[in-house]
C-alpha cells in the first residue's frame, strides 16, 4: 500500500470515526451508513440476521438506499454474495459484481462481513453496495472490519436491553402476580377471621335460647311450677320446638361455613329465597320472649299480618336476632320493646326500638363499627366482643341495604333498623301485638 493510499484510508476511517462517535442506537446506525455513502460512494447498505435453520434467508434490520432508510424486508441468501458471508467469510468483490452474481445485476460492487454473537456464531452480516468500482479495496475491507465489530456491538447491546426490557416485564408480571396472590391471601385470611369471630359471635344466641329452653323443660318435668298438666305439657312442646328450630338454625351456619372453607371462598353464600317477613319476626320475638322475660321486659310487634319479601332468611334471621338480643340485653327490667316492620318507598325495613341505655352522638358515629363495645347494666355478666351490630351491617349491606341506629341521647332509648330493597313486596293486613 502507497503512502498516499494509506493516508486515504486513515482519512476514511478518521472521518468514519468522528461521524459515528458518541451515537448508540438507531442514530448510530444512520450515522454510518451517512458516512459510508459520503466517503465511499455506498449505494445500498444493509444490517441483517439470518432466518432459518441452517440460515437459508437474511432478514434486514436495518437497510438504506442512496442514504434513505427502506422499509425491512427478507431475501433468499442462495445466489448472492451475502451467502458466502454467511458462511463465515468477509468478502470483497471490487468490480463486475452482476458477472459473478446475476441476481445484483445494476450493482458493480460488493463488500460484507459476517455479524458474530457473544458465542462467536454467526448470526448475520453487514454488507454495502455500490453502482461504481471500489477504488481501494483494502481500505474499504478495512473499513467494514472495524465498523462491523461496533455493529455487533450495538447489535449485542440492543438485544440485551431487549432482553433487559423482557426481563423487567417479567418480573413485574411476576410481582403483579405475587400481589394479586398476596391481596388473595390477606383477602381469605381476613374472610376466615371474619367468619370465625361472626359464627363464634351468632351461635351463642341459639345456644343461649336452647339452654333457657332445656332450663324450662326441666322446670316443667320435675313439677317446679304451678302450672297444670295440660299447661305445662303445651309449655313443654313449645320449648321442645324452640330447641329443634334454633339448633337446625345453628347447623345451618355450620354448613354455610364449611361450604365457604371448602371452596376456599372469600364471601359467605348468599341465597335470597322469598318469604314471609312477619311470620319470621313474630318466630324471632317468640324465641326470645323468655330471655325477656327473666328481665320483666315485654316485646310488641308493630307490623302486617304478612309481608312477602326476597331475602336470605338465615342471614335475615342472624341480624334481626342480634338486634332484639341487643334491645333486651341494653334495656332496664319492666321495660318495652316494639318491633316493626313496613314497606315504604322502594324498601322494606325492619325496627328495634327499645327504652334502654341510649347512645350518644359520638357513640352513633362509630356503634356499627367491628369490635365496638356499648356499656351494658349486665357487663358484668354478659361477655360481649362487639360485633353484633357490625355483623347485622354487613348483611344489610350484603342485601344491597343498609343497617341504621338513632337515639335522643343517653338514658332515652335506641332505635335499630334493617332496610333493604323491595323485591315483588306483598303486604297483607297490618295487626298490632
């Protein structure tokens, strides 16, 4: 090589160099094909990866013609200079290219060099065309030398921010996953809390009321009452009645508890089912008339002979429950308590009103909130874990309802009520007990 041709291709690489320098990416990519066609009269510039195995087609990632970049497209390697390339081989064909590769017919010059991965495979080629003869081949072989190794550089480094970006969503699919599966399991973990502490909290009235009527049978049996026979026989079925009722009640929350663990369910069932609301009240104040009665208190009804809705029974009879337990427990012996029930306005709702304790306004804003405690004249024999009322919300809630307490203030009473939406409401003639 002549001084003056080595100068020439220190001049080329020089200018190369300083047009490329600093740039990563697609810019670097546009910087040197601008270069190439400025100082080595490039027509045609392509960056490819092979397709196929073995590679029987190139697929460009980049491509440029008379310095315009070109949509991508793929060829057939068989017949062009780029197979030889693919083989492993950079080769430079100064003239006469369309002679010896009729397929390029139109070029005159070739030059490509195989593209390698971190493994040293060849994994595609980057190869320039040009309508004219190379002047120097050496400098341009030299040339496509260097500046393939900095586009398997860049080739290298795209794919592992490629990769990078495939990993980071990965692992955020998987976090996004693992939240999901945590928010589940805090979600179950929650429910089961909830549902042990309300089927702990709402079989104790049942019970309580199986035991006030296995207590009274026993009175009756053992002739501790001045009852006749006939009244104490009457009196005996009917607490035998009370019993069977409030035990298959309880079984009834057993299964529905068992049926949610076994599904792993994070919500109690729901089954509304159409029924007569009154006959379930006038049920509800009868089963507790003789807890009333220990404390001299009297419960009235105020309601229709008959009031058709569609509710979940079981549920229904869990929150009206906890509401007259509530009202005997809270009120003062010789006291009243007025049960009512009346569809008005789309809704149907239910009324506990007693003489009792009362509640203040701050005690208002917080008494259906889970574990609040009231104060209670029988604290100190009657244990309580504060979520009655928080459990007669939730299932006004579940009815797409809502649960509501008002008092003048504290000594004068409270009101509890359940209302929730009418469904093919039918009422019957109102009575009065």
């Amino acid at each position: 090589m002549t001084k003056d041709t080595a100068a020439n291709a220190e001049n080329l690489l020089l200018q190369i160099a300083e047009g490329t320098a600093q740039k990563i990416g697609e810019e670097f990519h546009h910087a040197l094909v601008e270069t190439l066609r400025r100082v080595m009269n490039v027509s045609i510039a392509i960056i490819t990866r092979g397709v196929g195995h073995p590679v029987s087609k190139a697929q460009t990632l980049y491509a440029w013609r008379d310095g315009e970049k070109v949509e991508q497209f793929d060829y057939v390697l068989e017949g062009t200079p780029c197979a030889l390339v693919y083989g492993g081989v950079r080769l430079t064909v100064p003239c006469d290219l369309a002679q010896k590769f009729p397929r390029d017919a139109g070029l005159e010059s070739y030059c490509g060099v195989p593209l390698h991965d971190k493994h040293g495979g060849v994994v595609g080629h980057f190869a320039v065309f040009s309508e004219t003869p190379l002047e120097n081949e050496q400098a341009v072989e030299n040339i496509m030398r260097i500046f393939a190794s900095r586009v398997e550089a860049e080739i290298q480094r795209a794919r592992a921010d490629m990769e990078r970006e495939a990993l980071i969503r990965s692992l955020k699919r998987s976090r996004d996953r693992m939240e999901l599966q945590r928010e589940a399991a805090r979600a179950a973990n929650s429910f089961k809390s909830d549902v042990l502490a309300m089927t702990v909290h709402d079989l104790r009235n049942p019970l309580t009321t199986i035991v006030n009527r296995a207590e009274l049978i026993d009175t009756y049996a053992g002739g501790k009452t001045k009852l006749d026979a006939g009244e104490r026989q009457r009196k005996t079925v009917e607490s035998a009645h009370a019993i069977i009722q409030n035990s298959e009640r309880m079984e009834r929350m057993i299964v529905d508890v068992l049926k949610a663990a076994r599904t792993n369910a994070t919500t109690l069932s729901h089954e509304p089912a159409t029924f007569d609301l009154c006959k379930m009240l006038s049920a509800l104040i009868a089963l507790n008339e003789e807890t009333a009665q220990r404390k001299s208190i009297r419960i009235e009804a105020d309601m229709p002979r008959s009031l058709l809705v569609e509710a979940d029974e079981d549920h229904l009879i869990e929150a009206v429950d906890n509401l007259i337990s509530n009202a005997i427990k809270f009120s003062p012996s010789g006291s009243n308590i007025l049960v009512c029930a009346h569809e008005m306005r789309g809704a149907t709702t239910i009324e506990v009103a007693d003489q009792g304790i009362g509640l203040s306004r701050e005690e208002l804003s917080s008494i259906f909130d889970r574990y609040q405690v009231g104060s209670s004249p029988d604290a100190d024999t009657e244990a309580s874990f504060g979520l009655g009322l928080w459990i007669v919300k939730t299932i006004a809630e579940r009815h797409g309802g809502k649960a509501q307490a008002t008092s003048e203030g504290v000594g004068k009473g409270s009101t509890f009520s359940i209302s929730i939406p009418s469904r093919n409401v039918i009422l019957g003639s109102r009575h009065s007990d």
